[in-house]
C-alpha cells in the first residue's frame, strides 16, 4: 500500500463525534472547547435559523491596564535568573545532542534562546532593578496577548513569536523547567556540575530552585488566563520535572497531571488535530504529540496509584503523530514532502529510525489498551470480565503483529552487537556511543512497556479471582530481568538515570514483589516449581535489584519508593535464606490435598492487586515469619 500523502496523514481512523467547521478558534479563548452538548450547540449548528447566536470570542485582548507591583517585581526576580542562560544552554545542549525533546522542540527551543541572548541578553547580565521590572512588565503583557496561528505560519515564525521582544512567561518557563529536567537525569558526578556546585550545592538542589521559579512562571500564566498550545507543553515539562523531584506518588504528580488534562481537553485537543486554514503541519503534528503524551501519562499514574483516569478514549478522537523526529517536523515543502513519502501507511518510518515518536506511538496504543486493563482492575462491574480479558489478548496479538520490523530488536542485540541496523536513534544521536545507548535504552523501555502490559492484566484477572496466579511468573522474570539488563549497563545509560528510576519504580519492584513472595510461598510450602521459578537464580536476580534500589539516593524523586521496595525485599530474602519456624497451618500448604500445586494456588496467596502503592505498603509491613499471610483473610459475616 502507498504511503498517505501529507494531506491525508492526519486523518483519523477514530469514530467520534465532528467538531464543527472552524473549531480552532476556542483555542486561545477565555471559555475554551464547547462540545455538540454545550449550552451554545443549537445556535452553532443552526445559524440560518438563529441568527449570529453566541458572539465569537474576543482575539484580540483587552489591556491589562496597571499591573500589580508585586506581581512585576516577582516577575523581575524570576527574570534575574535568566542571566544563567549560558548555563542552561550548557545543559540543554547535552539532552539535544542525545535526543529529542519531550514536547518542547530542538529548533524551536534554540530560537527562543538565541532571540532571547540577542534582544535581552546585555540587560540581563547588568541586572539593573529598574530594566528588570520593565522587562517583567513586558513580558505579562506579552503572555496577556493570544498566540495566533494560522495555516501558513512557519514553524519559524511560530516559535520567534513568544521570544525576542515577544516573550512571554510559558518560555521563560520552559528553559528553567528544561534545565532543571536535564541536571536530573544526569549523574551526580558528571563534569558538567563542577562549576555550579559553589552556587547550587549539588544536581537536586539546582533542579529544585529551577523547579520552584518555574512554578512561579505557571502561576504566572494562571493569572494572565493563558490557554494555548505553548502553555501545555510548558505545563507537561514542568509536570515530568516534579515527578522526577517528588515522585510518582506524591499529590504534586497527580495533580500536576489533571491540570495537564484539563488543558488538553480545554483546548479541544482530544477531538483530532489536523491541518486546515488555521494549523500548519507542524503544530497539527506537535498537538497529537500533546495530546498522546498527556493521555499516555495519565495511564501511568492512574495505573501506579490505582486511581481512575482522567481521560477515556471513549470520548477522544485516537491520532498519534507521524514517525519523525523533531527535526523532520521543522522541514518545510519539498524537504518535508521526502520524509513524509518514507512513511509506511500507518505512519511508522521505513528506516529503521528510534526517534522518540517512535516510543511514543507504542506507548500511546499500549496506554489505549491499558485503560480496559483498569476497567477490569478498578471498575465495579462483574459481568464478561473473562471474555473483556480474552479481547483485550486479541487485541494485543493484533497490535504487535502490526509493528514494523525494526522494532522486533531484542534490547541484548543492541546492547551487544555493533552490527544491528536499528537507525540514527532519537532526533539522529552525534556518535555512534550515543546512538546505541538511546536505540538500547528505547528498546529496553519498548519491550518492558509491552511486557507490562500484560503483566497488569493477569494482576487485574487475578484480583477478580477470574485467573490463576501460574501466569504472573514468567512475565514478571521476563519484565524483571530487562530491568536487570539496564542496571547492568549503568555507567552507559549515565545521562538518563531518571529513566533507571522510572524502570526500577515502575517496572522493577512490582514484577520482584511478585517473584520474592512467590518464592517465600514455596520455601514455606516445600513445593517447589523450578521449572518455572528456579530458585537459586531467583534469589540472585532479587539480591542484585535490591542492590539496584540501594544506589537510589535521598533527593531523587522516587527514593522513598525505591527505599520502601528495598526493604521489604531484603526483608522477604533474610526470611528466605534464614528462615523461622512458621506455624504448622503455614507450612503445610492450603491446596496440599488437592490435585492443584499449591505453588499456584491463586487462593493460598493474598495480597493487594489493585495499585503498586497498597501493594508496596503491604509487602513491607506483612508479617513474614508468622506465615499467616498465605490465606484469605475471612469473608465477612
């Protein structure tokens, strides 16, 4: 089949309701998207019967007339730190060398910058008082102003018209959440922090004050009333930021992410983004991006929490962005036109390139699947849930089958082998180093989402009592040993530790709570399966990731979770290779006279299912040596 040509790839295959003709124009109103059901529908769907109806909101803002003092020598205060700019620039230039950004794109970042030095730059280094309030000044006014788009706008022009003498608070925001995003994925002994440490004392304290004047800028933009595409890739780089200072289960994170909904869905982004008369191609593409991005982040944490999500495809129309890097994205006419024809027809790239994309289409139809996986965890509904279960199974074969051949890399090929053609890697790496860490690092993040995948709904299954628990080992050895297979590679994955954190967290301690309490079941049981849960090879995988979770320092986002996760292990490893005598009842196993090995006897083991959170909790307080963990508690009544 053809590749879709540039009109048609922005099309989506998704059934739900059309937005009308011109939809566009809420995006930088006060009211935001009104949907077929609003208040102002009927007059909107009948204006020859109607009249005008509802007037179009104003484009042009009303002046703001006298800004508060405060608010503009707060603003001044923040701008004061804009004279590090070349040290910012230090810092971002080392994440572009490696990847893309996350929303945020390299070309575009790099006009705000350079505009920015050139008009400002000067002014910001004598850091006169009085300049600097004038200049904050400006800049509320600036970001009082709608950004306005429209079909032919370069990407260009787009991004030279919040900076220079047009800048505007969501940029000044982007670069302090950018910088403070990149020095906390670094290690704590890269050399690009030997010349802060006077001033920042160390990585997480640097990270930290830029995270704090960034959520000056957010509060700042709050005010102004600010909804436009800027202001969400703003807010989704500043919510990544807080995760990584804060956690993922700290109420920062949550709620950082349902104001990163409701933008979406203010903003109308949840009915489909196309090209037309008032959105170019590029920001077409980067609002998929948005959208898919936020969609995908509120699976996760609704996942990790076990919360309901924000926001259901049932009522989204379902369109991921185009396989290309941020620098294809930025081509115009015939340049772009030759990148858009090595497009299969689904939209992956026929090079075989890891840009980050690539993850994100995985990810964003993974994320698809996983909110029927919560329905079944969460919802309180118990009919079909074996039938919702066996289709959501075909829908998984169905959605691996269709993945292009590239993707099909093993992560220890590409690890291992310097002859595997996986391409250029994010947004074309600089080296060859470079280009195997990210094509390794996305595999190894690729293949553990899918696994995970699965691994959550055998947990949903089993906490409705619908499945055994037999199936839940080899997909958590397999989603164990990935995470293994990256903790080995440290020193070479050393500019992304927070995306070690997140495999740890996410992926690590869920899958080795499950292998360490199976293991203590059947050290308890004295049945053993080591066919499928070998036991000397089990312990040392745990022993290793416990040692894993240890280099997780206090600062870092996640170290409280890391620290809980480390403890109950080693916890359920000391009983296991030093155990006391367990009550009778315990060792004799629930299932013995039964025909069912008592290993996997879903009955003889409970234990939250639902969250990871509960599940952390109750594996570190649970009284291992008393054995009885291994029943149900009694049924009510």
């Amino acid at each position: 089949m053809a590749p879709p040509s540039s009109e048609d790839k922005g099309t989506s295959r998704s059934a739900s309701l059309a937005s009308p003709d011109g939809s566009m124009s809420f995006r930088e109103g006060k009211i935001g998207f009104l949907g077929p059901t609003s208040y102002s529908a009927v007059f909107s769907e009948n204006p020859s019967s109607l009249g005008a109806g509802f007037p179009d909101e104003v484009e042009d803002a009303p002046d703001l007339g006298p800004i508060a003092p405060e608010r503009i020598q707060q603003g001044a205060e923040i701008l004061a730190l804009l004279r590090d700019v070349p040290l910012y620039e230090k810092f971002t230039q080392r994440w572009f060398d490696l990847c893309d950004g996350i929303l945020v794109m390299q070309p575009a970042y790099r006009i705000w910058i350079d505009e920015l030095w050139s008009e400002f730059g000067r002014l910001l280094l004598e850091g006169n008082p009085d300049q600097l309030r004038n200049l904050s000044e400006l800049v509320w006014r600036n970001t009082s102003k709608p950004l306005k788009v429209h079909g032919q706008m370069t990407p260009r022009d787009w991004a030279k018209s919040a900076t220079g003498r047009n800048l505007r608070w969501e940029v000044v925001g982007v670069i302090l959440t950018l910088a403070g995003l990149i020095a906390i994925n670094l290690s704590n002994w890269d050399s690009i922090f030997d010349n802060i440490r006077d001033r920042f004392v160390d990585r997480a304290t640097f990270a930290e004050r830029m995270r704090k004047a960034s959520e000056f800028c957010l509060c700042f933009c709050y005010e102004a009333e600010v909804l436009n595409d800027l202001y969400v890739c703003f807010m989704y780089e500043d919510l990544v930021l807080v995760e990584c200072l804060k956690g993922d289960a700290h109420y920062a994170t949550w709620q950082r992410t349902g104001e990163v909904c409701d933008a979406i869905v203010a903003l109308g982004l949840h009915q489909g983004n196309r090209v037309n008369a008032e959105t170019p191609f590029f920001l077409a593409e980067l609002r998929k991006k948005m959208f898919i991005s936020a969609y995908g982040r509120d699976k996760q944490i609704a996942t990790f929490l076990g919360r309901p999500p924000r926001l259901s495809y049932r009522y989204c129309k379902m369109e991921p962005p185009l396989d290309l890097s941020d620098e294809q994205l930025w081509l115009q006419g015939p340049e772009l036109d030759a990148h858009l024809s090595q497009l299969d027809s689904n939209g992956w790239n026929t090079s075989g390139n890891l840009c980050r994309n690539t993850w994100l289409r995985v990810w964003f139809q993974h994320c698809r699947i996983r909110e029927d996986i919560l329905e079944i965890a969460l919802g309180s509904e118990e009919e079909d849930v074996s039938y919702k279960s066996e289709q959501i199974h075909l829908e998984l074969q169905r959605l691996h089958a269709s993945y292009p051949a590239f993707m099909s890399v093993t992560p220890e090929e590409t690890l291992n082998s310097s002859d595997v053609q996986v391409g250029p890697g994010f947004g074309f790496a600089r080296s060859e180093k470079n280009m195997r860490q990210l094509n390794a690092l996305f595999t190894i993040c690729i293949h553990a989402g899918i696994a995970h995948t699965e691994f959550l709904l055998q947990r949903a299954m089993i906490n409705r009592r619908n499945a055994g628990y037999k199936e839940l080992i080899p997909i958590s050895r397999k989603i164990l040993k990935l995470v293994l297979l990256a903790q080995s590679r440290r020193d070479f994955f050393r500019d992304f530790q927070g995306d070690l954190i997140y495999l740890f967290t996410v992926h690590g301690l869920p899958t080795a709570g499950v292998l360490a309490i199976e293991l203590l079941k059947q050290e308890q049981s004295r049945q053993y399966t080591p066919h499928l849960l070998p036991r000397s090879e089990t312990i040392q995988d745990l022993s290793v990731f416990v040692s894993a979770l240890a280099t997780v320092a206090p600062g870092e986002g996640n170290y409280h979770i890391c620290d809980q996760g480390r403890r109950a292990l080693k916890r359920v490893l000391d009983q296991i290779l030093s155990p006391q005598a367990a009550p009778q009842s315990s060792a004799v196993g629930h299932g013995s006279g039964s025909g069912n090995s008592a290993g996997f006897d879903e009955m003889s083991l409970y234990f939250p299912t639902a969250n990871d959170a509960d599940f952390l909790q109750w594996l570190e307080n649970v009284e291992w040596d008393k054995g009885n963990w291994v029943h149900p508690p009694p049924a009510a009544g």
